[in-house]
C-alpha cells in the first residue's frame, strides 16, 4: 500500500509542476521582451443611462469569444494583457455594454487581434500622418 501512495504523491507532483508544457523560464532569464503593437488601447468608459443607473462601455472590436464566453484583454499597468471574461448587454451605435467583470477607467485592448496571448506585452501602435508638399 505505501508503494501505491509513493507512486501516487510522485505522480501528483509531477503534473502539479509539468506547467503544461510550457518552457519554464528562470528568475535569472532576463531577456527584453519585444512589445507587440496594437491597433489601440481603449479605456473602460462609464456613463449613466437615461434611467439613472450606471453603464460601462467598451469598443465592440475589442470582445472576443471562445464558445459561450465573451472576453477582453486587459492591459495591467506593466503593460502585459490578461484575458477577463465579461457579460456583454446590449450593443450601441459600435459599443458594447458591459454587465460585468470590468471596472471604470480599466485598460483594455481597443480591438482584439488573433496574435495575442496572456502575459504578452503590448503597445499602442503610432500611425504616422505625413504631408505631401508639392513643389510648384
């Protein structure tokens, strides 16, 4: 019977610390991370219905689903996403309503994009207008 609980315990321990496949990297692994650009980083509007009571707002690009659940990418203030799983309401003139999981003034990334993945590092993308001058 202890031969069976040793292998079990083992076992355990070993899925328990397998971090699902995924290379572990070291406290000494200091790397600089390439910061993938986004189109935008939107901010977690709050605004009070004709009724009174209280709505948040959030760009409908920025929602993204996987089966049932609806999710946005929050951006932390080292600027690293997390994935927050939200209860959409109703949409409005390209907004979305949100019910919950998200509080007033949270970052978010302002239009979901297949290339992100939590614990990335983003930044807002600058677009560059520039003149053209004609030479008359």
């Amino acid at each position: 019977m202890k031969k069976i609980t040793v292998i079990l315990i083992t076992a355990f321990t070993a899925v328990l610390t397998s971090c699902g496949g995924k290379e572990v990297k070291s406290a000494g692994d200091t790397k600089p991370e390439t910061a993938v650009a986004v189109e935008q980083i939107a901010t977690v509007e709050k605004r009070t219905d004709s009724s009174g009571a209280a709505e948040l707002l959030v760009p409908r690009e920025s929602i993204f689903s996987r089966g049932p659940l609806s999710g946005v990418y929050v951006v932390g203030t080292d600027d690293r996403v997390a994935v927050r799983w939200i209860s959409p309401g109703h949409d409005e003139n390209g907004r979305q309503v949100v019910l919950g999981g998200l509080d007033a003034g949270e970052r978010i990334v302002g239009k979901y994009t297949t290339q992100l993945e939590e614990g990335m590092v983003v930044k807002e993308q600058v677009s560059e207008i520039k003149e053209v001058q004609s030479h008359e």
